[in-house]
C-alpha cells in the first residue's frame, strides 16, 4: 500500500471515531471508572487512619497522627513538653506568659531559667494569645483558643470533664499530659510517648527517653558500690511551688536521690513529695546535714528570713562548715525536666566530687539542653537573675547578706 492510500484509510478511521462519540448512544459517552476502582488506586499509605489513644488523664480521644498543622498548648508544662518532642513550627497561639514581648503578661517567672522559652522565644513571640496562663489563671480560655484556629490541643489541666467540655466546645482532639513525679518517672515518659504518637514522631519521643535513661544509668554506675557508712547525709530544700518554698521545704523521696545513691537525712515525712517540716525540725536535724543543697528557687525567700535572723542555720552543720551548695530552679510554671536531670549531675558531683570529677557543669547543662530542646543553653541559664550565676558553692558569709 502506497503512502497516498495508507494516509486515507487513516482519515477514515479517525472520522468514524468521531462520529462514534457524538452519537446517540449516551452508554458509550457516559461511561466512567468506578469510584472505588478509583479509591484503590490511592497508596493506603496517603490516607491516614484515625486511632483512639488514651491521654494521660484516662480520657479515650481519637487523633490521626501525624496529621496536625496548628497546635495549641495550654496550662503549665504543656509548651514545655510539646516543646521537647514536637515541631514549634506549628504552634499557632500561645499563653502570654510564654510571650517575653507583651507588656502586659503573668511576670512572676521573669528572671527564672525557664529554658524551653529560652530556645523558643523568637517562635513564641510571634504567635497571638491562647490565653494569659500563670498560677492565677487556672482555666482554660475557650474564646481565645478559637481565634487561633488550632486542629489540635495540648492540655495540663486535669479536670477530666472541663477537657472533655473544652474538646467539645472547640471541636478538635484535646490531649492532657503528665510528668508531676519528674524527669525520671513513668508520668513523664507516657507523655513523651503520647506526644509521639500524636504528632507521629515516636523516634524523637524514643531517642529522648533513651537519653534520660542513659544518664541515670551512668550516674547509677558511678555510685552504686558506695557502702551506706560512706555517704554524707545530705539536705535539699526550697523544692515546690516558686512563690511559697523556703529552707524548710524538702522532699524526703527526691528521685535525684535515689538515682545519685545519695543518703537524705530527711526520712520521716510520711507522705512523699515536695513538702515543709517545722523549724524545730530542721533546727534537730542540723547535726546530720553534712551537705545542704538550696534550689535557687527558695533564695528569694530565704534571703529575707535570714536577713532579719542571721542564727537561723546556726544549728545545721553544713553551714557553718561551707558546705552549701546551689542548684538550678527546676520548677518554674511546672517542672524544668532537663534541670532536673541536671540537678541530679550536680547532686551526685556535690557529694561524690571524687567520682564525679571529670563532670563540668557547664558542660553537662549544654549536653542535656542540646538533647532536650536542640541548642546549647548553659550561658543563657547562668545568666538569668535568679540563677545567680549557675551551679556553685555558696558562700555562707555573704550570700544572704
């Protein structure tokens, strides 16, 4: 067939096509996949799948991990830990005591290290109010909240109705964290683990938890060998809550304790946790306390105390023998976990200093803060007014003066 002849037979073919499609027969122009041949063409893999999780509050809620773009963080902790696990890129609101720019604002924790604000504090900025926050805004702001458009929320109150009344009213996930027993406990890691999930970054939740095991079993391996004839009897105090601890407020089952293999001279309080003894108490324990421990939490308080009684450690031991030591506040609107974990380096190096010698403080802090909130932070931490210059031993003839 000549190429004249084959050039025909095409355009013949082609016109009848066309004829075909524009004829009366609607089955032949109508005809189109089916919708579920469609939907499996998708990869099962694009389509997220809903799972029902329980938060730390007991509360069943359904999330799709992975899935969140705004974020909303809200009572004490709750930035701090999302901060910790999660992308700060995708908060969309938060408390005006996480922002340093307003002028208007809860101020009691302004010249404390809070370092997940320290790290942040360009993102917080910039991000409108979810509500005010603080001690004396114990409730969430549902109005404030709404205006931030949040597909998600992250909650530390505990009233488990108000979170589920909140979860309904805003009509996103509301997801109630934990860690009330510190950095080492199982309220802590649940948290992480939960923040995981949610936000579906498990391998960041995991590699966190891992580091904190990691340390606690190396200070643990450090100590452990330590017969009880050997130990110092130590006392910590100014633990609890930033506007009430003094002197007088201990914790006879301070988890860093039992981590460092550490001897406490306080052991008969009954309940565990944060909590004050009288003075005549402390004034009976003094003789045992070859090590106190002050968290620079309490010197604000402690400062006026002796100031109008300058005897009042007389009785204790480790004072009139310079043996004070000052740790970094870990509690500031909830617990700092990464200074608690530093507090615990501290503690083990005050009392074993032999064993612990080739343990920098500085560098320990930016190690732990490089891992918890990805930026060295040691310097920015010393600096705030009320570390008073970082880890150390104090000097008990001026310090209080």
């Amino acid at each position: 067939m000549n190429a004249k002849k084959l050039l025909g037979l095409l355009l013949a073919l082609a016109a009848l096509v066309s004829l075909s499609a524009c004829g009366t027969d609607d089955s032949l122009a109508t005809v189109a996949p089916p919708t579920e041949d469609l939907e499996a063409t998708v990869p099962a893999e694009t389509v997220p799948d809903q799972v029902q999780l329980t938060d730390q509050n007991g509360r069943q809620v359904t999330v799709v991990p992975g899935s969140y773009s705004r974020v909303v963080c809200i009572g004490a902790g709750a930035l701090r830990m999302y901060s910790y696990v999660g992308d700060v890129e995708l908060l969309c609101g938060v408390e005006d005591i996480d922002n340093p720019t307003l002028a208007e604002r809860p101020k009691m924790f302004d010249g404390v290290a809070r370092p997940y604000l320290i790290a942040n504090k360009d993102v917080f900025s910039a991000l409108p109010s979810c509500g005010v926050g603080g001690p004396q805004a114990q409730a969430a702001e549902a109005e404030k909240i709404l205006s931030c458009d949040p597909d998600i929320v992250i909650s530390e109150y505990e009233d488990v109705d108000k979170a589920n009344a909140l979860q309904e009213q805003l009509g996103v996930p509301v997801i109630t964290l934990t860690g009330a027993n510190g950095v080492f406990s199982d309220d802590f890691r649940g948290s992480m683990e939960l923040l995981g999930t949610v936000f579906a970054r498990e391998d960041r939740a995991e590699a966190l938890m891992d580091f904190v095991d990691g340390q606690a079993t190396e200070i643990r391996s450090r100590t452990d060998g330590i017969a009880d004839a050997d130990k110092p009897g130590v006392y910590l105090c100014g633990l609890g809550n930033w506007g009430t601890t003094n002197h007088l407020m201990t914790n006879q089952s301070e988890p860093a304790f039992q981590i460092a293999n550490v001897r406490n001279v306080v052991t008969d309080l009954g309940a565990p946790g944060p909590q004050p003894i009288e003075a005549e108490k402390f004034a009976a324990l003094g003789e045992s306390m070859d090590i106190m421990v002050i968290d620079a939490a309490a010197v604000k308080n402690i400062k006026p105390l002796y100031q109008q009684d300058s005897t009042m450690f007389d009785t204790c031991k480790a004072w009139r023998n310079g043996e004070v030591y000052l740790q970094m506040a870990y509690n500031a609107y909830y617990t700092n976990y990464e200074i608690s974990l530093i507090n615990t380096w501290f503690l083990a190096k005050t009392v074993y200093p032999e064993l612990f010698a080739d343990i920098d403080m500085t560098e320990k802090t930016n190690e732990v803060t490089q891992v918890f909130l990805g930026k060295p932070l040691a310097d920015e931490i010393f600096a705030c007014p009320a570390s008073f210059g970082g880890y150390q031993k104090i000097d008990t003839a001026t310090f209080f003066n």
